[in-house]
C-alpha cells in the first residue's frame, strides 16, 4: 500500500494545526513515508487527527478559491466563446393551428 501527499496537501497540515490547537507531533515527510509503508494501519490511527484537521481548512478555503477561480477565468472564457460562436440557423416553429 502506497500513500501519496502532494505539495498542496502537506502544506494544509500546518493550516489544519493552526485551526484546531493540539500538541505538535514534529515528523518529516519522510518518516511519514517510511511509517506509511512499514505500518499503514498504525500511520493512519497516528495522523487521522492531523488529516481531519486539515480537510477541514480545505474545506473552508476551496469554495473561495473555486470562485475567485472562476470569476477571475470566467472573462476570457466568454471571449472565447465570443470568437468561436457560431451561430446556429433559426428554429422553425410549426405553426398553430
């Protein structure tokens, strides 16, 4: 069993930390690692509070992020839109009756 932590997840940790104070727990990334693969069951028994703490950051901060995202993006989008529109032929509406 492998466990990836990317750059953008690990730097959630000390976010997660800061959010809920609790003793710190000083591990490198590269211990974790080596607990991940030598024990998994153990390493997710010791880090489940650290990874709680930091989901709960991700989820305060990534609707603010997903609407900075898209309100900074959405712009170019519609010119985009603009340049590549082409328009369709006219609906023909059966008449009435």
């Amino acid at each position: 069993m492998r466990i990836e932590v990317d750059r953008t997840s690990a730097s959630l940790f000390p976010s997660g930390r800061e959010t809920v104070p609790r003793t710190h727990l000083p591990v490198s990334v590269a211990q974790i690692y080596e607990m991940a693969r030598t024990n998994p069951w153990s390493a997710i028994q010791l880090f489940w509070t650290t990874t709680w703490h930091a989901l709960v950051v991700w989820a305060l901060v990534a609707p603010f992020v997903a609407a900075l995202l898209y309100f900074l993006l959405l712009p170019g989008f519609r010119r985009v839109l603009r340049k590549t529109h082409v328009p369709l032929p006219p609906a023909e509406v059966p008449a009435a009756g």
